[in-house]
C-alpha cells in the first residue's frame, strides 16, 4: 500500500516531467502554474513527513 508520502513524491516528479515539456512547448504560463503547484506539493511531502517523524516520536 502507498503511503500518502510515496503518492506526494510521485505527484511532485509528474509535475516536474510536465514543467519541463511545457517548458520544451515555449508555454511559460503553463510552466509557471506548474511550478507553484509543484511548490505546493513539495511543503505538502514536507509536512506529511514531519507528521510521520512526530508520530514516530510518540
């Protein structure tokens, strides 16, 4: 079973695999959304992480 980490992490390389096709199809707007959404998963893996290290501190 996938962990919600595992899901982010697969999420966030999806999201860069796209930025950089957008990139290669010169739609810089697209590739800007991406990138912040990628920003957004990247604080979301950070924060899951966090959450299992505190849960495994308890």
């Amino acid at each position: 079973m996938a962990s919600p980490e595992n899901d982010l992490n697969e999420l966030a390389i999806t999201i860069s695999t796209a930025i950089e096709k957008a990139r290669q199809l010169k739609l810089p707007t697209s590739a800007y959304i991406l990138s912040m959404v990628l920003v957004e998963v990247s604080e979301a893996t950070k924060a899951a992480e966090d959450n299992v290290t505190d849960d495994a501190a308890q």
